[in-house]
C-alpha cells in the first residue's frame, strides 16, 4: 500500500497525518496554522518527499445535508492547488463528523484537547477512513 498524507481542511488551521509504510495506519503529525507556519504547500511537499507519500487525502466538508457551502468550495480549490503543486493525486473524501469525532476521542482519554489538537485528530481519521476503505476493497477483490 502507498504512503498517503491526510488533511482536516480549514481556513486557519489544517490538520495534518500521515500512513505507515504499509498503508494500514494513520498517525497525526501536525497542525499547520495560516499566517504563522509559512507556506503550508512546501511544507506538504517536504513531508510527501520526506516520507514517500504517493498521495493526498483532503477532508471534503459538506454540510449535514450533503451539501456543499463556502469552506467546502474552498477545500476543493485547495485541493485542485495541491494536486498541482506537488504534482500528486489528491482524493477528496466527505469528512462531515470528523472534528466530532476527533473532540470524542480526545475527550475518552480523560484530558482536554491541547490546541490545535482535534485538527490533526480530525486529519487522522479522515486518513484512517480511507486506508480502511481501500483495505477492504483490496481484501475483497479477490472474492468471488
């Protein structure tokens, strides 16, 4: 399985993780905050050079209807930008309960959330979801 980078998209922070080798896990790396972290495009192409990574995974945030409003244009464009500039394919996945999750799974290990914490949570089961997905179509391609 490849190495595949997973985003939690937003205005002021992205929440970033990153595959294992084996393309089974996900693992939080970090949170990139605009206006304070630089560009957030080399940073992503340092990581996927760093890391191997084949590919990019970003947080599609539809509304609980399905639908798509303004943050969720806006992660498309910055997806279609991403894509471009790393020059890797980048796969849009609906993320619509993951902050909730992520705040869930904070919360159960008995602590608060630390800053920016949810967001590279959130970035982790985004990913997660998606490794899961590709591991059972690959582990049921051969059936019959």
């Amino acid at each position: 399985m490849p190495v595949l980078i997973g985003l939690d998209y937003g205005v002021r922070r992205i929440g970033i993780a990153i595959s294992d080798t084996g393309g089974r896990l996900a693992l939080p790396v970090g949170v990139h905050v605009e206006g304070r972290d630089g560009s957030v495009i080399a940073r992503l192409d340092e990581l996927a050079r760093s890391r191997g990574a084949t590919g990019v995974v970003v947080g599609l945030p539809l509304r609980t209807d399905g639908g798509e409003g303004d943050i969720a244009a806006r992660a498309r464009r910055f997806a279609g930008r991403l894509g471009e500039e790393l020059g890797l394919p980048v796969t849009l996945i609906d993320e619509r309960y993951s902050s909730r999750s992520a705040e869930q799974a904070i919360a159960a290990r008995g602590r608060p959330a630390r800053r920016g914490e949810v967001d590279d949570v959130a970035a982790q089961i985004i990913l997660q979801d998606h490794l899961d997905r590709l591991q059972a179509g690959a582990d049921t391609e051969g059936d019959a």
